[in-house]
C-alpha cells in the first residue's frame, strides 16, 4: 500500500499585532511627510471625486502629514486626520496652521479608532487604511464611524501597478508577513466588495495613475531609501551585504515603468479611486 504524501506544512496565524507593531515602527522611521508632499494630488483628485459638502464632519484615516484632511478642510468641511504616528501628526498640524485650516488631528489605530459610531457624514483614506494589518476589522470601522448615507472614498494602490510590484520587488529581499494579505488587495474590486461585505449602498471604482517624477531613476531611489519606511527598513534589513542587489533591483523597477525613456524619469502608478455609500 503506498505510503501517503506528507501533508503540507501548515503556516502558523500571524500575530497581527505585532505585525501593526512592526508597521508602526517603519512608518516612524524616515519621513514620510516628504514622500507625502510629493502625492497630495492624489488627495485633491480624491476629494473633488468625493463631492464633499461644506460643512459635512470629515474623517480621514491613516492622515499622515495631513493630504486629504488638509484638502477637505479647504472645501469648507469639519475635518479630523487620525494616524497613529505623533510626528507625522505634528507635521499636518504645522501644514493646516500654515495654511489658516481648522483641521483636528488625533492619535489613533484604524482598527479601533476613537469616535462614536455615525460620527461623520465622510470618511476618506489616501493610501493609509490599505496598510491595516486586519483589513476586515478596518473595513468594519470605515463602516461604523460613517453615518448611513454618509461617503467613504479611498484612494488604494493596485496590485499590478508601479507601487504594487515596487513591493514585490523589496519582497524578494525581506519577505513580507507569512500570511498577512498584502494591502494592495485593497486596490480590487472584488477585495473591496469582500471587505465591505452589505454594509454599502454603491460602490463606485476607477483606475487612475499618480505619476512619480524624479530627476533620475537613481534619485528615486535615494528618495524611498532615505525618506518612505518600507523601504527604508529593507535596507537596513538586507545590510551591507544585501543592499547593493536590492538597488540595482529598484533602480531597473524605475528605469521599466518610466514612461519618458531619457534624462528625468516619470513612473506612472496606478491606483484604485473609490467612492462608496454607506446602506
């Protein structure tokens, strides 16, 4: 009698707080407020897509440096940005003071934020909430705090686009969480419908791309090695004996999305715009 194949190796559960751990160190580290002035069109294009009311009591989560808050606050709106990293809490606030904007900004977690359910009338996200470790419980909090009717719109980047494979690309050097799904799932319809379940009225989605432009592929490189946590904390996890691969490997991810194909390079990124209606 043949002997039967040994089952595969089970992959253990991911401690997912520890995982959010480990986010929130990355996210600390560098500083994104710079890799953030470099995309707050993706937040204005949000906002506009969003139709926001002036005001309406506006939420956005994973704030960083402000974009989307600061972009709802000059529609007229009631603004909080929630984010769970002091420094990058301080910056938006240096921006909305700078610019006169009464814009809230509180420290807290996407999975468990602080606000009673039905809070806001808008709830918006640019390339924060995709992030969270338990993607389902976020999903129910975008939920929660929005009133029924109320807007969530999101701005998520996809799996196959430049941002998509830049992380599978730093992958293949420090391989993500085993069984932790990858935040670019928040970039397909069909995620999106899974996480938000009947909890929606509508869902509206469209591509669109944001296009990173640098001088040279090499100082985009620089930049994400220098200022964006990911990638940051790949290299300091590769070392000296791993980083040179991993560069090479970014700097051929610039060179085969650039569009231009001389002198300054221009990397089209695609992302998903989402505007949904609370049922």
């Amino acid at each position: 009698m043949p002997t039967p194949p040994n089952p595969a190796p089970s992959v253990p559960a991911p401690s997912l707080e520890a995982v959010k751990a480990r986010q929130q160190q990355t996210w600390s580290s560098g500083d994104f407020a710079v890799i953030g002035t470099r995309i707050h069109a993706s937040a204005e294009a949000l906002v506009a897509a969003a139709d926001l009311s002036a005001g309406w009591k506006v939420l956005d989560v994973a704030t960083g440096s402000g974009n989307a808050a600061l972009a709802a606050a000059r529609c007229g709106c009631e603004v909080v940005g929630l984010d769970y990293v002091p420094a990058l809490l301080a910056r938006g606030r240096e921006r909305a003071a700078a610019e006169r904007l009464d814009v809230t900004f509180v420290e807290g977690d996407a999975e468990r934020m602080p606000f009673a359910d039905a809070s806001f009338d808008a709830v918006l996200s640019i390339y924060g909430v995709m992030f969270a470790p338990d993607a389902p419980r976020a999903a129910r909090e975008l939920l929660r705090v929005v009133r029924p009717g109320g807007r969530i719109a999101l701005a998520n980047w996809t799996p196959q686009g430049f941002v998509g494979e830049m992380f599978r690309v730093v992958g293949r050097h420090v391989p993500p969480p085993a069984g932790v799904t990858p935040p670019t799932a928040w970039g397909t319809e069909s995620r999106l419908r899974e996480l938000f379940g009947d909890g929606l009225a509508s869902l509206e989605v469209r591509e669109r791309d944001f296009v990173f432009r640098f001088r040279s592929a090499a100082e985009f490189v620089d930049v994400f090695r220098r200022f964006y946590g990911p990638t940051l904390k790949a290299f300091q996890t590769v070392g000296t004996a791993g980083e040179a691969a991993l560069h090479a490997d970014l700097l051929d991810l610039a060179r085969r999305f650039d569009r231009n194909g001389t002198g300054p390079v221009a990397m089209p990124a695609q992302y998903l715009e989402v505007i949904a209606t609370r049922r």
